[in-house]
C-alpha cells in the first residue's frame, strides 16, 4: 500500500508524521517498507543516520525526477509488496504527485497532518480538496495535540470546548475517513537529536522496570569498580536517562494503540 503525507501547507508535521510515525509503525508491525520523501529542500532522511529502522529504506528525491519517483514508489508497493511512505513536500507540483498516485491503480492511504487551529483547518481543507479531485479520501492526523481523544486535544476550532463556549466546526471530519491524535511532545526531538527514529529511541524503553533495575545496577558495579565513582551515583545518573526513555516508549503506546497505517 501507499501512504501519502501531504498539506500544501509547510511546517504541520508531514515529515515528522512521514518518519517518526509511519516509518516506526510499519517496522513495530514488521512489515517491509520503503521511504520516499519528494522535497529537496528539507532532506530529512539523511538526518537519521543512526536509525536501525530506516537502514537503507529512505530516498530524497528531487521534484525534477517527480514522474520517476511515482514510478518507483508504485513498483515498490505492487510489485515487492511493500508499505511505501510518500513525504510529499508542500511544492507546487502536490496535484502532479497526487494525481499520479492515484493513477498507478494502487491503494492509496493519504494522511493530512494539521494542528487544530482554525487557519490551518482552512488549508487543510484545500488539501483534502486535492485529494478528493484526484479520487483519494483523507485521513486527518491533529497534530501537536494536548491530549489523545477528542475531548482533551484542546482542537477547540473543530470539536469547540462547552467550558469555554467555544462552538467548533467539525465540517472537516465529514471529509476524512479516520481521525488520528498526536500530542505534542519533546520525543520527537529527542530522537531526531541521536539521528534516529522514535522507534528506534523507546526500544530501551520497553524493557520492563524490575529487569533494567538489574541491568543498570550491574552496570553500576563494575563502573563504580572501574572509575571509583560511587555505584549510587552511575546508578541513579543512568536511571534518569532510561526513565526518560520508558516515558517516550509510554507515549508511543499512544500511537501504537491508533493503528494509524490501517494494517
Ligand atoms: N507532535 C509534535 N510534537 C512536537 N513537535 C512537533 C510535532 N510535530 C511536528 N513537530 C515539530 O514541528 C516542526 C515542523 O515539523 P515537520 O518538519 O515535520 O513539518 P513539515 O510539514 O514536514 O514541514 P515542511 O513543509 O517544511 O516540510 C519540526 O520542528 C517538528 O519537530
Ligand atoms: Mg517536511
């Protein structure tokens, strides 16, 4: 299948959502994947050197080779039966890309990422108009949310806030077949900081509590042993920096528990 990440509009999340999210998503469910991201000006994949999971799946591609592209991602999926994500940067030719997906006879997913303020509903709805003209439906990723529900996202110009007597317009939702959620959060960051993906950067963070006390005790013997630091202190230090991990690893439970790639 191909996923398409798209808004005309620069900065809502596309390559974050693309990467972070999709990528990390295929590899947890151990589907083979391919990465394309068509915008030469951003070249993201080569931030994530690092990342056990995008090893060789991930391409920069120019829009100069658009027509190319849309030959390989089809091949990918069709005929190696692969996940292929599409990061289609904001550029001018976004109808050219979509409606060439949605030529190649393939099933297409399109993801729109937006944060839940009401100018980039507006764009977000041309971009879904783009989709549409092209044949495709949307899926709405609210992006940079405070919560994970509709309730407590704070997308208060879509689902409104009775407390704060906020009415909201959920005229968008009509046009979108799945909602998604994805809060903001430093986790991103952080990753993005080690070269990785998020997935990549919670795998420490799934081992259970009880087993990494042991682990990081051991290690603090023979640290304590080696440098005469006190065992405590390499203790506690390396506790800190796994717990950070085990809260990136809880936060993704959220995103896993969304089944964003409908697989
Ligand atoms: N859920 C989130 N939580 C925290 N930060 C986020 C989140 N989503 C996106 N960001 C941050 O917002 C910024 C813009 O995101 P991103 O680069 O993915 O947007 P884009 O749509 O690909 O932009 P462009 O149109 O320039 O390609 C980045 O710094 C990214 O780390
Ligand atoms: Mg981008």
């Amino acid at each position: 299948m191909i996923h398409a990440v798209t808004n005309t509009k620069g900065g809502t999340g596309k390559s974050t959502i693309a990467f972070h999210v999709l990528c990390s998503e295929a590899a947890r469910l151990g589907r083979d994947f391919a990465m394309y991201e068509l915008d030469e000006k951003n070249l993201t994949t080569e931030v994530f050197h690092n990342s056990e999971i995008l090893d060789g799946r991930g391409q920069t591609l120019t829009l100069d080779y658009t027509v190319a592209a849309i030959g390989e991602v089809i091949y990918e999926s069709i005929v190696e039966n692969k996940e292929v994500i599409v990061d289609i940067g904001g550029g001018r030719d976004t109808d050219e890309v979509l409606h060439a997906l949605a030529n190649s006879g393939e099933i297409v997913r399109y993801y729109v990422p937006v944060e839940g303020k009401e100018a980039q509903i507006t764009n977000a709805m041309g971009t879904i108009d783009m989709i549409e003209a092209a044949g495709g439906r949307a899926n709405l990723i609210v992006n940079r949310t405070k919560g994970w529900t509709k309730d407590d996202c704070g997308a208060n110009d879509i689902f409104g806030d009775k407390a704060l007597k906020i009415k909201g317009d959920e005229s968008i939702l009509e046009r979108v077949d799945n909602i998604y959620f994805i809060m903001d959060n430093p986790y991103f960051d952080h990753a993005q900081r080690d070269n990785m993906l998020l997935g990549d950067f919670i795998k420490e963070g799934s081992i259970h509590r009880d087993e990494m006390k042991l682990i990081l005790s051991k290690l603090a013997m023979e640290k304590a042993k080696e440098t005469g630091e006190f065992g405590k202190t390499i203790y506690s230090r390396n506790w800190k920096i796994w717990d950070e991990l085990r809260k990136a690893y809880e936060f993704y439970q959220n995103i896993a528990s969304q089944n964003i790639l409908g697989l």
